[in-house]
C-alpha cells in the first residue's frame, strides 16, 4: 500500500474513532443508532417470552394431547435476529397425510409484533398445496396482550383443521 493511501486510512479511521468516541477526543456522547433498535428488539423478544410462548406451551399440550403433532421453535432470544415464536401443527389424518403449518409471531421493527400463518391442506383433499402465508395481524410491543395471542392461535388452529 502506497504512502498516500496509507495517510488516508488513518485519517479515515482517526475520523472514525473521533465520531464514535472510541478513543479520540470530543464526540464521547455520540450514542450509536443501534443501541436504540437493540433495546426494542430485546424488549420485543422479552414480550414473546412472557406473552406469547406461555399461551403456545398450553396449546401444543392440548393439541398433543388430542392425537395431533405440534411443536414449538422459538427464536426469542436469538441475538442478531428478529425475535419470533413459532407453532408448526400437523393435525392428525386418516390418511397419514397432512402438511404442517405455521403460525409465526415475529418482532416487526416498525410495526410490532406480527402474526403471519401458513396454512396447508392435506394433499389428499385434492387441493393443490401452496406455500404462501398471510399476515393476520400486528400489535405495538407494549399493547400484546394473553387475550390477543390466544385469539390469533384459536383462529389458526380452526382454520388448519377446516381444510384438513
């Protein structure tokens, strides 16, 4: 690397640290953007844990418990990531054939938390089956509430077995 360019790194990273605070003098107040959105996400996977993974807990048992599979993958204290909480459910089939489905709950950065579900028909209904998911309601982080996340898993719970 020549001289020049040289120089020019170190006035670029000078100029940085300055900016940041990270070891030059004034800008030590600077507070980076991210400290911000870091806080909401962790508020907002806090939530799906308080909020929503009890009330999914309950449901896979009864699910269970009525012959069906049901299990829960949570990503809520994922660092880097959006939280979410999922319920994938495989309703029981006579024919043994049934897709699963998922119900999300997802930390949306400007909106909340989201609730998207993909549902799937038994292939045996003679439905073609198609992956796409519908977005079936979003709510301020702070607004979620047990009466919420319970109605918006009893809707994807009849809806997976209406077409199944």
């Amino acid at each position: 690397m020549s001289e020049k360019s040289l120089e020019k790194l170190r006035t670029l990273l000078k100029s940085y640290a300055e900016r940041t605070g990270a070891g030059g003098s004034g800008g030590g107040d600077v507070k980076p953007a991210h400290d911000e959105s870091e806080r909401r996400r962790r508020a907002c996977g806090d939530r799906l844990q308080k909020m929503v993974r009890p009330v999914l807990d309950r449901v896979v048992d009864e699910l269970k418990n009525a012959g069906h599979e049901a299990a829960i993958e949570d990503q809520s204290a994922t660092a880097g990531a959006y939280p979410s909480v999922e319920l994938a459910f495989t309703p029981r089939s006579p024919g043994g054939t049934a897709l699963t489905s998922m119900l999300t709950f997802r930390c949306d950065p400007r909106r909340g938390i989201a609730v998207a579900r993909d549902i799937k028909p038994s292939p045996s209904k003679g439905r073609v089956v198609t992956t796409s998911s519908d977005r079936i309601g979003t709510m301020k982080v702070e607004a979620i509430s047990v009466d919420w996340v319970e109605t918006k898993t009893l809707s994807f719970v009849e809806a997976v077995l209406k077409v199944n």
